[in-house]
C-alpha cells in the first residue's frame, strides 16, 4: 500500500502524458484483487500519494462508473485518464488496464488446452473449481448484504434465481424486466429503491492539494457540448460497425468471430452489478447456445481470470480464444493464432461500449447523478443479479461435485476444498490470491495422493 506524501500546501506539479502512462501500464500488471481491490491502488496510489486527484473528485468519478454497466475499475481508469490528458489520455489508461490481462490469459490459455491434462495442470485445476465455486456464492452474498435492503428488493432477487434455473428464462429478458420494475417504483414506492447508504463515502482525511482539487474547474474539454457528444458516439458506433464488417465479409455473418462479436457486445450492455452478473448470460449463450467451450472449461475460466490482473470480465478472452480454438477460426493448420485472434475480438466488442460510456457520456450522466428516476432501474437490476448469481453458484457447485453427473460419484475431496475455501471467504476474509493458491496447492496434493 502506497504511503502519502507530506502534506504541503501546494499541489503537485502537472503531470506529463508519457509519466501518466507510465502509472497506467504499471496499474494493469498490478490490479490484482477484484474491482474493490483495483480501486484501492488506484485511491492509494492518484489520491493519497501522487495527488493527481482529490478525494471527491476521485469519489464522484467513482460514483459515475458504478451507475454504468461494465467493469467500473476500467472505467475509472478510462474517466480518470480522460479528464487528465482528453479522449487520448482516457483512451490509452483504459486500454492499458486490459492489455496486460488479454495477453496472460492467451499464453495461459494456451498451456490450459495444450497441457490441461498433465498430471500437473489437472491437480492444480482439481483444487481451482471448488474455489470458484464458493468465490461465486461469496460474491452472491457479498452483492446481496449490500442491495437487498428490504423486502421488496428481496422478492426482486427470489424471482430472478426462479425465472433462471426453474424457468430458464433469458438473462437479458431478467434485467429488462427488473428495470421495468425499477422505473414503476421509482413513480410508486420511491422509499423502496432510494439509496440506503454505504457505498463510497467520502473520506475526512485530508491528502493536501491535489492537482485536480475540489475546487479545481472542470477541463475545457470535459465540459458537456452536443458536438463533442456527437462527435464520440459517430467514432465509436463508427469503429463497431467497422470492425463488424469486416468479420462478416471475411467470414460471413453466421461465422463464428462475427457470432462472437455480436454476443459480446450485448453482453458488455447487460454488466451492471459486476463481472459476476453477467457470467450466466455468457454462460447461457458461449456454454448452451453456442457450445464454444463446456460448462467445466467455464469453470476453469474464471479460475484464470481470478488469478490474473486486470477487471474479472476478461474470462471473456478466455471464452473466445477457447472457442476459437474448437471451432478453428482460421483453419485447422493455426489453432493458435485463430484462437488469439478470436480472443483479441472478443476483447474488443467487450470493452468498446466502455469508452463510449466513458467519452460520450461522462459530462452529460453525470447531471443525472443522485435521481431516483435514474438510479432505481439500476437498484432493481442489482437486486435481480443477486439470484441469478446464485443460481450460478447452484450450477458451478454441480459440475464441481457431480463432474460425471448426478449418476457419477460424488467428488468428496472437491467438497472438502469447497467448504475450507467457503470458510477462509466468509469468516476469515482471505484474499483471493491467497485462496487461490491454496487451493491449488490441496489440489497438487490431492493429485499426487490418487
């Protein structure tokens, strides 16, 4: 953890582009932790040490990102470099916040499906499925204390988990129907969806002046205007329609990296609540509709993504280069590089959405910070994530301890690492690293033991 500098009564000097990227490629090998965890570093590190930003200035920003779908850690970055260093700063502190994690999860990717079966990489992924498991149902309950604040949000939660595993209904179809929700009781029942407290309080702390500081104007460039607005809309539909052309005239629009494109995308527009909200959609539709990758290699997935740095969305990658792989987007002769190249597609459509939030509409939602009429479809919305996330744990939790099947044997040393990394979760707070690498370590073992 970074320690502040003295306190002085000047703010730091400005702050070059070239130093500035220098912090974000830096923040993308080191954002471990979950979004919770990146932005820690990022409040330790632009708050308290450097003084780049002040306190409710960071905070506000912060606010912004968290009403957007999407991983909000990367958008922070995106908004912080943006109002820094204009469109190109954000540009490049959000895409150096992915980069690191898209190209580990490639090389790790790749060691999965050509050594997977090693003695080795099966005991070290016989202990990683158990922890994902309780990682998923912690996340459930970690959402859940801090959104289901009554009742009425409760029942919100009960009927997602039920729509999902008793009905099957679509994710999207659940998020539409919760926001619907949400905007009626915003009319109706405001006390039910107002904001309860918690979340990000400002802190009393004092770092010293910082260089954008409370008072500080908002940046020319920052500044709402409907030309600029338009501006970023056309260069960012421009760059999706682009890249989506070109797929489907190079492989046709029922081609497996156009397919992926177009899923992505709308899988980027449902991320509100976290990475963890929409990994039943992508379950949904790159495990059952699709078939890239089987509901195991989803599990293994996101045990890569918890133990790489970056925001926890980038499983995505690992879906796509997966499914790239199997379905040899470019031929049987480059499993690899179709593979690659699938997984930088799918990375693209995933997070380009993200910097239009970030670019178009930071001067013009942040006006709409703190309404009701704004803010209660999102509360829904959450609520309803808290069941569909659980109905995922349900669904980890039986390939974990039925891998062959309800028919098969049940995996009781699977259970055993399950409840432990439950217990290091719940009541003892253990980091996710940590766990990990515990559990991975009972698995080696376990292996060697068979």
């Amino acid at each position: 953890m970074a320690t502040p500098d003295s306190l002085t009564d000047t703010a730091p000097a400005p702050v070059s582009l070239p130093e500035a990227l220098r912090f974000w490629c830096k923040l993308g090998f080191i954002s471990f932790g979950g979004p919770a965890g990146q932005i820690a570093i990022m409040h330790a590190e632009l708050v308290e040490r450097r003084r780049w930003i002040s306190e409710q200035r960071f905070l506000h920003a912060l606010n912004y990102c968290m009403l957007l779908p999407g991983p909000e850690a990367q958008q922070l970055a995106t908004y912080l470099g943006w109002l820094m260093h204009r469109s190109l700063g954000g540009v490049l502190a959000g895409a150096l916040f992915v980069l690191p994690s898209l190209a580990i999860l490639i090389g790790l990717s790749w060691i999965y499906l050509r050594f997977g079966q090693q003695p080795l990489v099966a005991g070290i992924f016989l202990g990683l499925k158990p922890a994902v498991t309780a990682l998923v149902l912690h996340a459930a309950w970690r959402i859940g204390r801090r959104t289901l604040k009554n009742r009425w949000l409760l029942a919100i939660a009960v009927a997602s988990f039920i729509a999902i595993f008793a009905l099957d209904l679509p994710f999207p179809a659940i998020v539409l129907a919760a926001a619907a929700v949400g905007a009626a009781g915003a009319r109706w029942a405001p006390q039910v969806f107002a904001a309860g407290g918690g979340g990000h309080a400002a802190a009393s702390t004092s770092h010293g002046p910082a260089l954008i500081d409370d008072l500080t104007p908002t940046p020319a460039h920052a500044r709402f205007r409907r030309g600029g607005l338009l501006r970023v809309l056309a260069i960012g539909l421009g760059l999706w329609a682009g890249g989506m052309a070109l797929l489907v005239a190079t492989q046709g629009w029922q081609g497996t990296l156009a397919t992926m494109a177009w899923f992505f995308t709308k899988a980027a527009l449902l991320t509100f609540g976290g990475a963890y909200a929409v990994l039943p959609y992508v379950y949904q539709g790159a495990v059952e509709q699709h078939q890239w990758l089987t509901g195991a290699q989803m599990i293994d997935g996101l045990a890569l993504g918890e133990t790489t740095p970056g925001p926890l969305i980038m499983v995505v990658a690992f879906v796509g280069f997966v499914g790239g792989w199997g379905q040899q987007v470019l031929g049987p002769d480059a499993p690899f590089a179709g593979a690659a190249l699938a997984a930088c597609v799918v990375t693209f459509f995933t997070f380009l959405p993200s910097f239009i939030f970030i670019l178009a509409g930071g001067p013009l939602v942040e006006a709409t910070h703190g309404r009701l009429g704004f803010t209660a479809p999102l509360t829904a919305i959450t609520a309803a994530v808290v069941g569909v996330i659980l109905q995922l744990a349900l669904f980890f939790a039986w390939h974990t301890l039925w891998p062959q099947g309800w028919s098969g044997p049940f995996a009781w040393p699977s259970a055993g690492i399950a409840v432990a990394a439950a217990l290091a979760l719940f009541r003892f707070q253990v980091g996710v690293l940590p766990l990990l690498g515990s559990c991975a370590a009972a698995g080696l073992l376990l292996q060697w033991l068979a």
